[in-house]
C-alpha cells in the first residue's frame, strides 16, 4: 500500500489527475459461493490508470450526487507472437451505464457494464482500423468503481485539469533556452576570428585565396608594400560581458525555478527577508499537506468499494503523514523547547519527539534506544572485587619507638 500510494501521488503531481479504479477477478461465476471464490483466488484489487492513457471520462447528477456514467481507457499489453516473437496488444476498457430515459430526459441510469475492445490486423484494409470487442460483462456493484485524485484545478464541469506545477514548466522552458543560447555563445567565444589587415593572401594556381595555416608551429608574414607600410594579423574575439549578463540571468531563473517546484524543502532565502521566505514557505507546506489529505480521501475511497465487493461492513482508515516540515531553520523554536524544558514545562520525551520531526535527530533515533545507551554510560554499583578493592585497611606508618 505504501508503495502504491507512492506512486499514485508521484503521478497526480506529475499529470495534475491519476485514476484509482477498483476491480475485481474475472471470469468468477455470478452465483458462485465464498469458497469458489476463495479457490479461483478471486478478490478485489486496485488498477492506477496515468491520465494520458484516459480517453473520456463523463459524469452525471444521480441522487444528488456526481457519478460517473461512462470511462474508456487504454489498456497496452505485450503478449506471445508465435515461439520466440511478441507484439504489442492495443485494447481499449470501456465501462458504462446506459442512460433510462423519462420523457425524453436521463433521469435514470441502468447498472455499470464494462466492454473490451481490441485492434485487430485487416489485411485487406489499412492495418489497424477496425477494432472488435473481445470481451464483456457486468459490474455487480451497479455502479462504476472509479475514484480520481486531483491536484490541479478542474476547467468547469469537465475533467480537464490545469496542472498545478506548470508555471514551473513554463520556467524549466526558458532555462533550457537560456542554457542553450550560452552554450552557443561560449562557442563563438572560444573560438575567435583571425583578421588580416593590409595584407594581400597568396593565390593558388586557379587563382583563388590559398587557406591560411593557423596554429602555434606556425608563421604569419606581412611585407612591406610599395608605399612601405606594413599589414597586420590579429585576432577578434568577443567580450565575456555578454556571457556574464546570460550566466547572471540563468543563475535568477534556476533560483525560481527553485521556490516553485522545491519551495518547502529547498527553499533558498536570497535577498528575501526571513518572515517572508518563512510565510512562502509555510503556504506551500500548506499545499502539499491537502494533497497528502486528498490522497487519504482517495485511498479510502477505494477502500469503500473494496468493502461492497467482499460484502464487508467495515470502514477502512489510511494514515498518511501530513506533518511535512516546512524545510527552513528554526533556531528561535528549539530555544523555546529547550527553555520550557529547563523550567520543567515540557517532558525529555516530547522534547526528543520534536527534535526528530524538526529533522534534528536521525531517522534511526528511538526513545528506548537512547534510554538504553544512558543506562550504559551511567556509573553502575561496583562488583565484589571493586568493593573489597575499596575497603582494604590502609597500612599504618611504623612507630618511632
């Protein structure tokens, strides 16, 4: 499940929405009982579908409530090809409920059904342009077990989303440029342009200007002309001011791109004032701890269907941390615990507890470890032998008489 969820909120921060649709076993008999079940190994489980595998998604106003009615997705699987070759497998997963009309208007809404699409090879036709059902059949929920975890911005009642992180996107676009135009600069930098002036090329046979051979083993000559001036050869290379402009520009931009994308944990202060980094920082933590509380929703939502597949009353509960710490120091805070430490307000344990979220204690650090390691760095009562060690009667120094 970690892992799971891992990936779920990698890939709603990536495309702005991920797909969570609960399925079940197939080709397990409609009246079949909780041991045949158990034997064909049938349970409900859960499916990540990627947003740009997601094809149509619509919805509808049912008992008061938005459900969805319809959802194709692509489905690319690699399968055997003869012996030793395989392809690739283009299939299409549609799940629907068929709309009962009243009066001209959808009011109602049959139980959930899903189909399986498949391309198939026409051989007399362009390869690839028809395709067929392969498979199909009911969903005993009546419903279609689809659960979406945003975290962008839906566009009206559709389920177009504008990502969250694409500003940062836009930026990352114009560091590129700006990396590939100094790039190209540092090339016509480095390589400067050689210049004769006064100076007359020699010729080859054909008559044109015979190449000039540049480098440090060899010579470049100007004689004198008829009017007994000298030519001149030398070098045009261009200013670094241009290039220091361009480098000055890229360093501002990836200190951007930074507060966008990292703010929370990599958060820079620059020439920003401290309560103001600290506020940026503080509403981006803010953020990303109602993503982390909208991936609890999602997950449990899964989990309510998980409970009306198996017929199971119970409610699931998913804990996610949300404690995410906002990435910036804060030497005044621990003052303040170690101070109501010292005047007996705070326990040596909820002291320790902090100092570990604050990330100031390792990952590895435990309460009854460290009480561990005290207990063996206190002095402990002497064995027997310290003990008669200690008590031995010193001698007494010999009487002058």
């Amino acid at each position: 499940m970690h892992r799971f969820a891992a990936s779920l909120f990698h890939d709603g921060l990536r495309d702005a929405i991920v797909w969570l649709f609960v399925d079940y076993t197939s080709n397990v008999p409609q009246d079949a009982t909780v041991a045949t079940e158990k034997a064909l190994g049938a349970r409900p489980y859960f499916v990540r579908l990627a947003a740009d595998n997601m094809l149509d998604v619509r919805t509808a106003s049912i008992d008061g409530e938005e459900q969805f009615i319809l959802a194709r997705w692509r489905e690319r699987s690699v399968v055997k090809d003869g012996e030793w070759g395989e392809k690739m497998v283009e299939r299409v997963r549609v799940v629907k409920r068929e709309a009962i009309d009243a009066e001209g208007e959808a009011t109602r809404y049959a139980p959930a059904t899903w189909e399986l699409w498949e391309r198939v090879e026409t051989p007399n036709r362009y390869p690839g342009n028809e395709w067929q059902i392969v498979d199909a059949g009911e969903i005993s929920l009546g419903v279609i077990p689809l659960v979406p975890f945003v975290t962008g911005r839906r566009v009206g009642g559709s389920w177009r989303i504008e990502p969250p992180l694409r500003a940062a996107a836009e930026l990352q676009i114009e560091l590129y440029q700006q990396e590939s135009g100094l790039k190209f600069l540092k090339e016509m930098c480095c390589y400067p342009m050689l210049s004769g002036n006064g100076v007359t090329p020699d010729k080859d046979a054909a008559g044109n200007a015979a190449p000039i051979r540049v480098g440090p083993k060899s010579v470049l000559y100007s004689p004198m002309d008829s009017n007994g001036r000298y030519g001149e050869w030398k070098f045009i290379e261009p200013q670094a001011t241009t290039m220091r402009v361009l480098m000055d520009d890229i360093k501002e931009t990836q200190q951007q791109l930074r507060e966008l994308g990292r703010q929370p944990l990599t958060a820079q202060s620059g020439n920003l004032t401290t309560v103001t980094t600290a506020f940026a920082a503080t509403k981006a933590n803010s953020v990303i701890s109602a993503w982390a509380l909208e991936l609890k929703d999602v997950l449990e939502a899964g989990f309510v269907y998980v409970a009306a597949w198996i017929k199971d009353p119970s409610e699931a509960e998913i804990f996610v941390n949300t404690d995410i710490a906002s990435g910036i120091p804060d030497d005044r805070g621990i003052d303040a615990l170690l101070e109501a430490r010292k005047n007996g307000d705070l326990s040596r344990a909820t002291l320790l507890e902090e100092m570990k979220r604050r990330d100031m204690l390792g990952p590895e650090f435990t309460l009854e470890r460290e009480d561990e390691r005290l207990l063996d760095e206190a002095p402990g009562e002497p064995d027997d032998d310290e003990y008669s060690a200690t008590n031995v009667t010193p001698l007494r120094p010999a009487s002058n008489q």
